[in-house]
C-alpha cells in the first residue's frame, strides 16, 4: 500500500496530557516516510472541512510548548460520523492521498476510528486507521494505561485530602458531611484514586462509592451517620456514574450526547437533599 499522508484529530473531553499524545505522535512520525503530516481542527468537523494544518516541521521549541499547553492544541470535537460523513470523509482522504487516520482521544473516539476504518473497506479505500489513548478514566477497551489518569489521581487524591483536612478542623461547630464528586460513567478508577488520600485506615475518605457496585440509600445514610458519630465528620467521594441495584443512574439529566450518552453530575446536590 502507498504511504500517502497522515491526518490526526483530537477528540473528546481535553485532558491534562491530550497534548503530550499529540507530540509523542509528532515526534513519532517524523521519523516515517509520510508524504505529510496534517492536522485536523477540532477532529472529524475539520477533516470534513479539509480544515488543515502542517505538523511536519515542527521544532523542537514548538513541540514542548504545545505540550505544557492546556485544553487540544488542534480543537477538540465531540462528533459520531454518519454514513454520509464516512463516506465524505473518505472521498476527501482519496482526494488528498491520506492514508493513515489517527484519532486522540477515549473509547468514543476508539469506536469513530474502527467507525471510519470499517466505513473505508466497505468503499474500497485502502487506508488505516490508529487510536491514540488519552482520556483520564482509565478504562479503555484493551488498553492497560491511560495517560491521563496518573493526573486526574493526583488531583483527586489532593483534593480529598485538603477537603477532610478542613473538614475535620470545623466538624465541631460546622459542616459534618462533604462530598467529592469525580468523572467515572462505568469504572470507579478515578473515585478509587481519593483513597489515596488517607496515609493510615480510618482516615478520610470515609466512603466511596463506585459506579461497578449498587447504591443502597438507607445503608449509605447509616453509614453517614455511624461515621459522624465515631469521628465527628464524613468524607465521601462519589463517582458520577453510581446507580441503583435496577441500573439507573441516581443522577443525571435528559440530556444525551453525540455518542447518546446520558449527560451525568449533580450526585452532590442529589446527597443534600437526603
């Protein structure tokens, strides 16, 4: 198969180190023989756009800036092609010799990749397409790392720790009960990370709750209570995916996204009026 040139995108929520997968590509594929290196503002709408930018020349100096820089240094984009757009996108890809597809971001983003590789056979395009891991969760299909989650622990773990510390210094005259909210729609990773904020057992985070184990309503408030009267104050982190024992989500909006998601948060507001 002819190398042609290669395109990628960056998708889904920005993370601490969307960037660094950017450069670690970069890097990476200048040492191929690509005809070019292109990249696509905010992913898929760009390349239906044939929005482009030249990443083949980059110095070294540009490359660590883009690195330390927050949020998607191409845009980022929440889009699941249709048929149509796989078909549009591939027609574009053809016009311009791009062969090899690579897609930045989580299982979404793993899933519009496969969507766009599959879409391409189908059309008889000879092409490939690759999945960069990024998102914070730490759950994606076949992958034993996220480089985002070693950021989002740390952040949670230090979070919960400052919290407790604040929280255990007024138990007395005020707030007894703090809730953390965290991201996690099905894997418990980044709620699992609080934990680290306790150095012996007993310390705060007092509970956690996963989105993998059912929610009981009156055994939580026991616990609440059991824990405040033992140690003045309660400290819990919440996934925002934590449901029922019947599957739905004790927390969320009607709300969908692009990929039909139920838009979720709101479990703190939802614990306060217990």
């Amino acid at each position: 198969m002819p190398q042609g040139k290669a395109v990628i995108g960056q998708s889904g929520g920005p993370t601490a180190v969307i960037n660094r997968s950017l450069v670690g590509f970069i890097k990476e594929a200048t040492k191929s023989d690509f005809d070019d290196i292109l990249g696509a503002k905010h992913g898929l709408e760009g390349m239906l756009r044939e929005d482009f930018v030249d990443l083949s020349n980059l110095s070294e100096a540009q490359l660590y800036g883009i690195g330390k820089t927050p949020a998607a240094a191409l845009g980022s984009v929440r889009k699941k092609p249709t048929d149509s757009d796989i078909e549009n996108l591939v027609s574009i890809f053809e016009s311009q010799n791009i062969r090899n597809f690579f897609y930045i971001g989580g299982n979404d983003s793993a899933e519009t990749a496969n969507l766009v590789s599959e879409g391409a056979k189908s059309i008889g395009y000879d092409m490939k397409a690759f999945h960069i891991p990024k998102t914070i969760d730490n759950d994606l299909t076949v992958t034993d790392n996220c480089p985002g989650f070693g950021s989002v622990a740390k952040y949670v773990a230090i979070s919960a720790k400052e919290a407790s510390l604040d929280i255990k210094s007024m138990c007395k005259t005020s707030t007894k009960v703090f809730v953390l909210e965290v991201m996690g729609r099905h894997a418990g990773w980044i709620a699992a990370s609080g934990g680290l904020a306790a150095s012996r057992k007993g310390e705060a985070p007092h509970i956690i709750l996963f989105p993998e184990i059912p929610f009981y309503r009156e055994a939580f408030i026991e616990r609440i209570e059991t824990t405040v009267r033992q140690k003045g104050y309660c400290v819990i982190v919440a996934s925002e995916g934590i449901r029922y024992s019947d599957g739905a989500h004790i927390s969320g909006s009607m709300q969908r996204d692009a990929f039909g998601h139920q838009q979720l948060g709101g479990v703190g507001d939802f614990f306060a009026g217990f």
